[in-house]
C-alpha cells in the first residue's frame, strides 16, 4: 500500500478566532458570547478566559511566517462575527474586516490558501440576548452577516465553511450547557440544531450569491462515530437514537432535505417540532462543494443499565445531558490508550465515517476539517518540545485516510487541529493540541517535534515513519 497522497491534497491546520486571538475589545469587537460565558465564575476551569489568548490578533504576521517556514500549504480560520459585524446585524465594520483581509493577503503572499470558517461559536451576544440560536431570526442574522463577508472577502478566499460543528452549538451550548451560553433546555437545544441547520441553508445561498462561482462551500460537522457496547437490541437502539442526534439530525436536512423520522418519534414528549417551518428542510438542503469531518475518538454507548450513571461522552461535566430524548443512554470509555482529554485514541472511527459519507453524499469531496490530539507537552530542558505521541496519534489517522481514499473515499484535504497550542473551551489553557507549543507567559512559539514531522508530510506528501510507542 502506497503512504503517499494524492498531488494538490491540501494540508493544513486550524484555529478559531475566540481560541487564538485576543484582543477582545479592540477596533470595535463586541463581546460573544463565549466572552460572557468565560466571564462568568465556575464554566471555565481556572477561571480562563480568551481575552488575551494567544495573542494572534497582534501576532498574526509571525504565526504566518511561521507556517509558511513548516511549509504548510492551507490554513482554516475563523471569522470573529463580533469583530465584523459587532451588533449581529446591520453594517459592518470595516476594521474588523481589515484584519481579515489583511490576513488572507499575507497568507496568499506566503503561498498558503486561506479556508475561511464563518462561525465557530462566537455568536454576538446581542443575538443571543434577542434569543440567540434557539431563536428563528438568528438563522436570518447569520445569512446576512455572511453574505458581508463574502462580499468582502470573496475576491481572494475560494473554501468557505459556514457552520464548524453545530452540534456542539445546540447540544453542549443550549442541552447539557458546559459551552456558551450555557443554557439548560433540551427543547431549546433542538430549537437550536434546527435554526443553525437553517443558517447554514441560507447563508450557503447568500455565500454563492456573493462569491465567484470557482469559490467552493462546505460546512464542518463533527460526526460519531457511534458503536454499541454490545450485540444487545438495547444497545442497537441506544446507538441508533445516538447516530440521530449527533449525526442524522444534521445531515437528514443537509444532505437529503429531510430530518429523520425516528428523530421526531424519540422526542416527541419534548416537541413536536412546530419550529421546522414548510420549505425550511428544502432549504438547508444546498449543493455542497465539500462535507468538513472533524474527528476525535469514537462514541461508545449503551442501554443505561441500573445503578450509578457511567454517563462519560467526553464533553465536560454537567448534570444536564447534552442528549435531548435520549438522556438515558451510557456512554462507555473504549478500552486502549487515551490522549489528555482522556478521548479514545481509534482510528477506524475516522474510517468509517470517511467510508459512510462517500456513500451518503456521493459527489461531494470530503475534507477532514479537524483532527489532532491533546497531550501534556512540556519544553525539555533545552527548551525543545518533544511529543512523539501526538506524532504516534497524526500517523495513525494519516494511515487510516490513506486507506480509505484506496478505499474509494474522495478525501481532499487535512486540517492539523491546531496550528498552536489555545484556549481550549471549558478546558481553558489546560489543554494542549497544538503543533506549536505556547508559553503562556511570554507568547513565545516553539514548534513541537509534531510540527517538524508533519512540515515534512506536507512538503513531500509522503507519510514519514512515526517513533516507536
Ligand atoms: C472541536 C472544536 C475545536 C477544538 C477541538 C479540540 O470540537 O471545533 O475548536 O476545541 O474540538
């Protein structure tokens, strides 16, 4: 089997503007609602907050310079809505639009193509004072801000993404509540997926009625891999009405119109879904130029057997399930190593989700929009930063792409979750995913060695040996 990638496999890292920039107040941004959230005491450990971050706003050449001397050939970042549009409606401010286009032009300028992220849930906190996404408009104040940016943008940014894992935003952000804005609401959650759905439907028709037609649109979900704990009916159900909420109730509407029936029959004692208006589910079925994957660690689940809950879906504590109508289910840690965020470290759930879309959305390139791994680096005494686990974690996952575009699976590109060591949500500065170590302290970058050996996949699109376990 070959280890070498397709010619133009786009190889990259990613970031979103709340994780990395900074700067909260400057040049007119408003507070998001990740602002509020991280303000607020006891949501993010160590009372962490992104207001200084890693200070990408003021070191945005160098954190530039630096990938193009790894020879990176793409990078995803995100918008900050309340940086360009500070009110989440009416007029843009040009500053902030300044920054982007600034940006992408030093990006081009080092040969490195930009694949812009709408919104990667810093939702304005006006929005989500007038209801935010549980609030039908919102949909609407996402298409217009959009279109804005793709006005602006669009002459020198041809990937666009509109959504990174809305998931996350309804689930974790309005159900079980350890994302912004921290809302308990389980009928409000599902609100929520819908008009996100819905946000991406319109804010595709405003990206395409703005960009040049060579300019390609995805979004970026996070799919589960779902499995059950065992060959029990019980747990054949458990996995289905998972797969419904993490995984079909996005793609249902995006990739074939249609929200799944057994969606509406697990939560019908919570709603009858009033909130999907006729004509809504034609419209966030788009034409889509690439499905975004990120990928982590697969979901293992099972029927709640009695007695004290194992519930452990990975996504923080709270004692509100981030699973509306299925708050039942236990979610079991697989067996094998674990990476710092204690997520499985497995592959084959990337291959199977990789294998699963080519079927369910036959035509549409796929892009693995995120993958990465958190480990507990520390710069050596010499100040170099080794982490040969991350590197053991990239290889296996590159390994497993391979196999699946032998596979059949039209795989375009790899996007390194992150550039840079960053703020981690609730996990604050806790946690470490970067490539580039970052003290803190001092803003100093060090590549890590997992920085250095994907530098030289990208440059020769041959997957270098990884170090021995
Ligand atoms: C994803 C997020 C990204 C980062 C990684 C670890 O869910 O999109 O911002 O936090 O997880």
């Amino acid at each position: 089997m070959t280890e070498s990638f397709p010619p133009g496999f786009l190889w990259g890292t990613a970031t979103a503007a709340y994780q990395i920039e900074g700067a909260v107040r400057e040049d007119g941004r408003t507070p998001s609602i990740w602002d509020t959230f991280a303000r607020t005491p006891g949501k993010v450990l160590g009372g962490d907050t992104g207001e200084i971050a890693v200070d990408h706003y003021h070191r945005w050449r160098d954190d530039i310079r630096m990938m193009a001397d790894l020879g990176l050939t793409a990078y995803r970042f995100s918008v900050s809505w309340p940086r360009v549009q500070p009110t989440g409606r009416g007029p843009v401010v040009q500053r902030g639009l300044d920054f982007y286009r600034a940006l992408t032009d030093e990006l081009l300028a080092h040969g490195i193509r930009p694949s812009l992220t709408l919104y990667h849930w810093d939702l304005p906190q006006e929005l989500e004072d007038a209801g935010g996404w549980p609030a039908r408009d919102t949909a609407y104040r996402f298409a217009e801000y959009a279109g804005q940016v793709a006005g602006a943008l669009g002459d020198r940014i041809d990937l666009w993404t509109t959504l990174n894992e809305p998931w996350c935003s309804a689930f974790l952000g309005y159900g079980s509540g350890v994302h912004a804005p921290g809302r308990t609401d389980p009928v409000a959650a599902l609100r929520a997926a819908h008009h996100l759905n819905l946000a991406h439907g319109l804010g595709t028709q405003a990206l395409r009625a703005a960009l040049p037609a060579r300019a390609q649109t995805g979004i970026a979900l996070n799919p589960s891999a779902v499995r059950p704990l065992t060959l029990s009916p019980q747990d054949a159900d458990a996995q289905r009405r998972i797969d419904a909420l993490a995984n079909r109730a996005f793609t249902g509407p995006i990739l074939k119109g249609a929200y799944p029936q057994d969606l509406f029959a697990d939560t019908a004692r919570l709603t009858d879904w009033s909130f999907v208006d006729a004509g809504d589910e034609s419209t966030i079925h788009q034409r889509l130029d690439f499905l975004g994957i990120n990928y982590y660690a697969p979901t293992v689940v099972s029927a709640a057997p009695p007695g004290p809950d194992p519930r452990r879906d990975g996504h923080g504590a709270s004692a509100h399930s981030p699973w509306p109508g299925a708050e039942d289910v236990a979610f079991h840690q697989p067996p094998g190593e674990l990476t710092a965020m204690e997520w499985s470290v497995d592959p084959t759930g990337l291959y199977d989700l990789l294998l699963r879309y080519t079927r369910e959305a036959p035509g549409v390139a796929l892009m693995i929009t995120e993958n990465g791994a958190a480990y507990d680096d520390k710069p050596g005494t010499d100040g170099t930063v080794h982490d040969p686990d991350r590197i053991r974690y990239l290889h296996a996952h590159l390994a497993t792409v391979r196999r699946a575009i032998d596979a059949g699976a039209d795989v375009s590109g790899y996007f390194l979750w992150s550039l840079m060591d960053n703020f981690e949500w609730s996990y604050g500065y806790s946690k470490r995913f970067g490539a580039v170590y970052v003290d803190y302290e001092t803003q100093q970058r060090t590549p890590k060695s997992s920085a250095e050996w994907y530098a030289r996949l990208a440059r020769t699109g041959v997957l270098p040996e990884a170090p021995a376990a």
